[in-house]
C-alpha cells in the first residue's frame, strides 16, 4: 500500500515507518522536524545516540535496499500537506505529527496555544486533505487513553450504552483529560468522528497507552536506525525516567502517592497494532476507536519493578515521593477494556524481566551523557506567571 507517515522522525513515527517498509508498502514520511529543534533550543538530547533523518533514510536504503521518500513539512502548512497528498495518493496516512508532551502543553499559555493549534489544526487540515485529495484513504490516527481520564468505571474502548431516563444511546465514552495536551487530542477526537459522518472519511482513532522500549526487529539492524530514548522532565515518560535515575543512583522521581494507573504498550506491538488496523481499515464513513494498551500498572508498581530488577544488576536504587506538580487522581480506580486489537491478532509483549533489564543497561551504558539537571520537574500544572517568570530567569 501507499502509505504517509506524518510525524515519522519522531519516536513512534521512525520504527513504524521502517517496520512498514519491511513489510513491503510504500512509505513516505512527512515531518518537520520541530521535536529535534525542541531539544537543540533547550540543549536536551535523547540518551541513546540518533541520526539525522537523512543518514536513517539511507542506512535503511543500504541495510534493507528500500527507499523511504521523504517530504520536509508542517501540517499547519495546507498548502505542503496538500501537495504531498497529491504526489503521494495515499491509501493509508498515519497521523503521530503532534506535540505530545502535557508537562510541555502546561509550562505557560504560549505553550498551551502551541500545542492545540498544532495539534488540532494541524489534523483538521489533514481531514481537509483526505477530503480533498484521497477521500477513500483511511487516517489511522494516534489519540490518548488520557482522553479518558480516570473515572470510577470501565473503560469502554470510545463509545459506552447508556440508559437515561427510560431510554438508551450508545455514545462516545465521557471524557476527562488531565492537561492540555490530553485536552488537544480530545479535540482531535471530535473533530475526526464529525468529518467522518459528514463526509464519509473512515478513521481509526487509536487510543494509546504510555509506550516503553526502543527496540524492534528493524531498528536494532544498524545503530544508525535508533530510535529516541527520551528521560527529561519534559518529554521523558516515567518508566523511561525511572530506568535513568537507577542508573545514575538517584532516587526514583514518583510525583505523589504514586497510585496513578495507565496504560502501558511495548514499542513492539504499538508498530504492530497500527497495521493491524491498517490491513483491516474502518469502513466508508465508520470512526472506530481502538485502546491500544496491553497491560496497566500504578506508578508505584513500575517504581517497585525497576528497584527490584536495578537490584539485581548492583544498583542502590530507592524511590521518592516528590510533591505532584501535575493535578490528577493518585489513587483511583482503573480497568481500561483493550479487546479489539487482540480480537484483530495482536500477540503482546509484555513488560518482562528481559525488556526492563534492556531499557536499564542502556541507562547504564549512556550513563555519562545523562544530564542530572533534566530529572527534578520544572512544570507545575498550578504554575502562576510569577512562577514561569522565575523559572525562565
Ligand atoms: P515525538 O515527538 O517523538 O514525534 C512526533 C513527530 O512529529 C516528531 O518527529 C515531530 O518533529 C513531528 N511533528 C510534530 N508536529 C508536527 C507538525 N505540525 N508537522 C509535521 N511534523 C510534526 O512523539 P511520539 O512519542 O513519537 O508520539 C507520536 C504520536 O503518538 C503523538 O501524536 C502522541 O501524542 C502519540 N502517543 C505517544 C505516546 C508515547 O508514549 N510516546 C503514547 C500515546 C500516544
Ligand atoms: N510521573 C511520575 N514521575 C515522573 C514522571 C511522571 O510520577 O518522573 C507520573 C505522572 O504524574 C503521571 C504518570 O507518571 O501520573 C504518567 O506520566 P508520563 O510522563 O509517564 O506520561 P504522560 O504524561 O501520561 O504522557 C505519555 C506520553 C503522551 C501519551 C501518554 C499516554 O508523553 O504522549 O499520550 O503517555 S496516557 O498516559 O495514556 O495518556
């Protein structure tokens, strides 16, 4: 199939991109480049080592003998979207081209506005791309089970009956974000399914877990074919975070109680799910949504898993319970449903022994270049101007 990876630089979008070449479609990536100029402004750096996006496109070209085609863009810009729509007539774009940090989302209002404008216009126009240039093509959409939040029910995946007052519906499944970032991809969310009905596009809105790990079949061929490992306040995920305080004997970063529960998805099967959905595309019109997650655990829990395993590798590795700087339950229910990929073939890999001691012995190898300035928080979801103001100075 012809296929357009927007966003296929980044950490998801690199491996996804060389795993669907493997397979023999026809990808082309579309990016801006806006996450490596995040870390070049603020000096940050993924630990393990990546490549310009060029050297990846022709390490693959020389590991494999495929060619990935490559458009440099944005998608607020419609007119760059536009043109690649054409050019390419894809049967499949995968949509990750989004500022994905909520710490990000929440460092000050210039920064809020960023990231919904981004991210909510920037998927508009690519509805308004399909529309006009590929409306048979089916936009495979990463979303957020923040979305979702942590309510005091099952998680439905996207839609749930309810009975009101001697009548039922079935309908989109309540949402509670925790910042606005969370909050842009509900947006996203809405603003897909409408298209959907009006226009008859078909989408699949993949509701997503915190993914961990940075190998897959692919990447592991050449060093050059990396992909990031992010552990910073700002776009470093907790397991990811964890994995690196261990490392350097600092104690393990839990923001309050540490009851927090999510959802959590291998490198592996997130690549996996996307062509699951992608072999098997939503109908002429159909918004579909799918909880791409395969195991849940609370912050605790992980915290619990890397001390014992750092442990075993002669590591002194205790935990902290910092004063949360986000707003959000630490102790709640959670039980999230995630049938329909399984129900599709998804065969999980789940967070073993070996995937842990892997993501810990890369902090151990990389240990000198982790910068210990990156690992208290700097975002406060409370924060006054008073406070970004001192921050910044
Ligand atoms: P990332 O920041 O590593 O990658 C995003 C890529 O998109 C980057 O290469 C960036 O340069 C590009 N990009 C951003 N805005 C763009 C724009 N306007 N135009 C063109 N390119 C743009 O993020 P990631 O971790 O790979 O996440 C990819 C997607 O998956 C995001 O939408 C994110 O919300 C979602 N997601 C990620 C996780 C996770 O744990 N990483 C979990 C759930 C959902
Ligand atoms: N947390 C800590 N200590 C840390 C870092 C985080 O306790 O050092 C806590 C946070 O307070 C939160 C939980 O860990 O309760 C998860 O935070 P995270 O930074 O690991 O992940 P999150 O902010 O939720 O975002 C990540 C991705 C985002 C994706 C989301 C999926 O960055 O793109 O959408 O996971 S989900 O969590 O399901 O919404």
């Amino acid at each position: 199939m012809r296929i357009l990876i927007l966003g296929g630089d980044g950490y998801l979008g690199w491996p996804q991109s060389l795993y669907l070449s493997s397979q023999g479609h026809d990808v082309t990536i579309f990016d801006n480049l806006t996450r490596r100029h995040f870390d070049l402004e603020r000096g940050f750096a993924s630990l393990l080592p990546i490549y310009t996006l060029h050297e990846r496109i022709a390490t693959w070209k020389e590991v494999s003998g495929k060619q990935i085609q490559l458009r440099i863009g944005d998608t607020m810009d419609y007119e760059a979207l536009s043109s690649v729509f054409q050019d390419v007539q894809p049967e499949a774009v995968v949509h990750f081209a989004e500022q994905r940090s909520a710490p990000y989302s929440m460092i000050d209002r210039k920064h809020a506005v960023y990231t919904q404008t981004t991210n909510v216009i920037g998927t508009l126009n690519v509805l308004y791309a399909i529309k006009e240039f590929a409306p048979a093509c089916h936009l495979v959409k990463l979303g957020t089970m923040g979305e979702y939040g942590t309510p005091n029910i099952d998680i439905e995946e996207g839609f749930i009956e309810i009975q009101h007052k001697g009548r039922s519906d079935v309908l989109p499944f309540p949402k509670q974000p925790g910042s606005m970032y969370h909050l842009s991809k509900v947006h996203d969310s809405h603003n897909i399914m409408f298209c959907c009905k009006v226009w008859g596009l078909r989408a699949t809105d993949l509701n997503q877990g915190v993914v961990y790990g940075v190998e897959t079949d692919e990447t592991t061929q050449d060093p050059r074919l990396a992909t990031r490992f992010d552990y910073d306040q700002i776009y470093g995920t907790a397991l990811n975070r964890f994995c690196v305080q261990a490392s350097v004997g600092y104690p393990l970063t839990v923001y309050g109680k540490g009851g927090q529960t999510r959802g959590y998805i291998n490198l592996k099967d997130t690549i996996r799910c996307v062509e699951l959905a992608i072999t098997s595309p939503a109908q002429e019109g159909e918004y579909r949504v799918f909880n791409q997650i395969t195991e849940q655990f609370s912050l605790l829990e992980l915290a619990e898993m890397v001390t014992g395993h750092s442990r075993q590798l002669g590591l002194e590795t205790v935990t902290t319970h910092l004063p949360n700087p986000r707003v959000e339950a630490e102790q709640h229910y959670y039980n999230a449903t995630h049938t329909r990929l399984i129900e599709l073939g998804l065969k999980p890999h789940l967070l073993n022994d070996a995937v842990l001691d892997g993501l810990i012995r890369l902090a151990i190898t990389y240990r000198e270049q982790i910068d210990r300035n990156l690992i208290l928080p700097t975002v406060n979801w409370r924060m006054t101007k008073n406070d970004v103001e001192r921050n910044d100075s």
